[in-house]
C-alpha cells in the first residue's frame, strides 16, 4: 500500500486536485482520508471525504457522474495528490458545471467563465444546488 502523510492534518484528511486527464482542465479540489485513498486503489474511481456530510463519498454516486482515475501523483511531501481523471457525464461541479472552477474574478465581482450548463441539479438531485 502506498502511505501518504494522513497524520499531518488533525483530521487527518489530504487535498485531491482533480483534472481531466487528457485536458489538464482543473476540475475540483477535495479531500480524501486514509479510506477514500483505499477505495480509490482498490476501484479506479474516485472517492473522497465528503466534510459537509462527514462521510465516504463516491464521485457520481448520486448523479452519475462518475470519475475513473486514469492517472495519480503524488507531491514530494506526500500530503497532497492530482487525480488525473475520466470525468463521465461532462460535469464535475454539482451545481451543473463541467468545473468546479467555472467563475472568475474581474473588476471585483464573479464572472462565469462558461455560460453553459451541463445539467441541471433540480432534475440529476431533485433538489436546486
């Protein structure tokens, strides 16, 4: 088993940037513990630790936007990884977004970088994220 450095942080939790493994597009950041590091070696799909609900987290569990793990690394300190993923269904933000990361800062307000939505979290939830 490879070790990162879980016990750095009381919490014991590391930060997981995720790309898109043939763009190189930052998708998301999260965070794993020692079990969703597991589980993610052990399936090829990506699992976090969900800090809102306090529980394991399969990425695409409810929506099906799942992300198989096609490549990871891992800093020289071990205490931080990029997965490089195959993000199924276009999106990786939960608010319908392909990113995480889809506004920007210009002139002090947030401006969406793109204007398109992959999807609507009301119909792929039930609910308006």
């Amino acid at each position: 088993m490879i070790e990162l450095a879980f016990q750095k942080n009381e919490q014991g939790l590391l930060p997981a940037i995720v790309q898109d493994y043939t763009s190189g597009e930052v998708l998301m950041l999260a965070f794993i513990n020692q079990l969703a590091w597991e589980k993610t070696l052990a399936t090829g799909k990506a699992h976090y630790w969900s800090r809102s609900r306090g529980q394991l987290w399969l990425k695409g569990e409810s929506s099906g936007h799942v992300q198989l793990v096609r490549e990871i690394l891992v800093d020289c300190d071990a205490d931080t990884v990029i997965y490089k993923v195959e993000q199924l269904g276009g999106a990786a933000c939960h608010t319908g977004y392909r990113s995480c990361f889809y506004r920007r800062v210009e002139a002090g307000q947030l401006v969406p970088v793109f204007q398109n939505k992959v999807f609507e979290p009301e119909q792929v939830y039930g609910r308006k994220e």
